[in-house]
C-alpha cells in the first residue's frame, strides 16, 4: 500500500438540471492506494462537523459519488474516483469520513468534458452515473 496526503476533496453531485460541486474543507486526509486486486483506494476525509448532515445523507442514500481529489501538493490536477461512503464517524467535534472507490484513469479536463456531454445529452440524477461509467470504464 502506498499513503498520500490528501490536499482537497470535491463532491460532484448530479441532480435533475446539472451537476453540483461540492467543495468540502480540509482538516486533514490522507488517500491510500491499496494496491489490491481491484484497484481500490481508501479516501479518509477529516472535516469540520458542518458537514454532517450531507455527508451521512449521501451514507445512507449508498450510492456511487464522483469525488475530486488533490493529492500531495494544491497545485497537482485533481485526480477523479468513483467512490462509496463507507462510514462517517464522529471524532470530538468534527467528522471522519471514509471512501472507497476505483481512480478513473484520465485527465480531469477529459471526465468533465464527459461529464458535461452527458448532461447535454439527458443523464441527469440516478442515470448520470451508470451512463458516465459506461463510457468512462
């Protein structure tokens, strides 16, 4: 396994009209690759308690999430997961949350042009996501 700091995080969240990116502050992080069969890596996520009520909503909803990661250095381009939540977790008065999920292997200009393509095309909400991930994959 190899461990790296996680710089930021985004969320991009479709909806029925577009996406929404949701930028979530920083206190701390850290992204592993697992180096497992599956390709998978591990996003942990430490933030400020504010962001309860979104995160634990997207737990429970159990779906696939689109986050934008910057690893190592602000100045890095964003590398793109397809991720779940696999737990959000009180610690004093902020939040751990926990991701899992597969790196989308390209350039950040080339998913978002994708993704915007899609939405062009129609995939809004629920349907956004399998559409992306059958082109993307």
């Amino acid at each position: 396994m190899k461990t790296f700091k996680l710089k930021s995080l985004q969320i991009l969240e479709p909806n029925e009209e577009d996406i929404i990116r949701h930028s979530v502050d920083l206190l701390d992080g850290l992204i592993i690759n697992r180096e497992d069969d599956q390709l998978r890596w591990t996003i942990e996520a430490y933030v400020n308690r504010k962001y309860s009520a979104f995160l634990r909503r997207l737990f429970d909803e159990k779906n696939e999430i689109i986050i934008r990661a910057k690893i190592t250095t602000e100045s890095n381009e964003p590398a793109i997961f397809i991720t779940t939540i696999t737990g959000v977790n009180d610690i004093g008065d902020n939040l751990n949350v926990l991701f899992l999920g597969r790196l989308v292997d390209h350039k950040t200009s080339k998913v978002e042009t994708l993704l915007s393509t899609l939405v062009e095309e129609g995939y809004l909400g629920k349907s956004l996501l399998p559409a992306f991930k059958q082109r993307i994959m």
